[in-house]
C-alpha cells in the first residue's frame, strides 16, 4: 500500500496514517475510488482534515521537499526544451533514442509528481514543467515517425522537412 500512497502524493505523518492536501479533483469519493483501485481495504478510513494544531501543520508541511520538488520541475523542463533546441540535427535512430529516454525520465515524474497546491510547490513551475512534457511528446511523435520511415528505408528527413515546435 506504501506504493500506492506514494503514487497519490501522500505522506505518512505516524505510522499508518497517510496524509495529502484536499486539492485533488473529484474530491474524497474519487480518491476513495482510486486508492481502493490501488488495493487498499474498503474497511480502511479515509476522511478530510482541515485543520491542525501548529506543530502537527509543521510535521504535515515537511512530509514533502518542496524545495527538490520546485528544482526538479525547472530542471526538466531545461532539459526537454535545450533537447528539441538540438534535436534537428541528430540522426534519426539517435533522435529516436534520447527522445525515449528522456521522455520516459520526464513521464515517470509526471505520473509520480504528488500535486501538491501552492505554497507547497510553485505551481506555476510545475506547469511549465507540463508544458514541456507535452511539448516533448508532440515532437516525439515526429521523430518516432522519422524514425520508422528512415527504417522501412524511405530517405530520411532533412531538418527542413521535421517540423515540430515547443
């Protein structure tokens, strides 16, 4: 169930009771559904909290490194964009390559990434960090398809004729 919490972007503050901000769409019934989807006991409580004592607040606000979180976001999203700034000029099977590599680093931590609300992260880096993703996906497909096409032996692609934008 660790597993499982942790793909939710919860924290355990004692042993046994898991924590996340409320800021989740769907509310407590969606994520009841989800966390049951994942395998956790229907006899399991999951409620709302909304308000803490001063030191528990504290406990619950550093379950997460939001400073490695904001950092993470940034660097990605540096590496995706100075990527698709070269990536023209690669061959296609290496294009093909480093796209599948750091595309699936930066999906892993998308999928992973805990959703927390503001003042826990910069928000607004962690959507830059999206768009990025999203950016990289679209030309991923390019490349990909350059790829397959230089396979089945058409000619490859010159730079000119690859056409994809971030």
């Amino acid at each position: 169930m660790n597993r499982a919490f942790h793909l939710l972007g919860f924290g355990e503050l004692e042993r046994g009771l898991h924590v996340r901000p409320d800021n989740l769409e769907g509310g407590l019934g969606t994520l009841m559904e989800r966390l049951h989807g994942l395998g956790l006991n229907a006899d399991c409580a999951v409620f709302i909290a909304n308000e803490f004592d001063v030191p528990t607040q504290a406990r619950v606000q550093s379950l997460w490194d939001s400073g490695a979180l904001n950092a993470s976001y940034r660097r990605t999203r540096e590496q995706l964009d100075l990527w698709l700034d070269r990536s023209a000029d690669l061959e296609p099977d290496v294009a093909a390559r480093e796209s599948f590599l750091l595309g699936r680093r930066a999906i892993r931590q998308v999928v992973f990434d805990p959703f927390l609300p503001h003042p826990l992260v910069d928000v607004g880096l962690r959507r830059d960090f999206i768009e990025a993703v999203l950016r990289f996906d679209r030309a991923g497909h390019v490349i990909w398809q350059r790829f397959f096409e230089f396979s089945l032996g058409a000619a490859a692609p010159t730079a000119s004729r690859v056409q994809y934008t971030h």
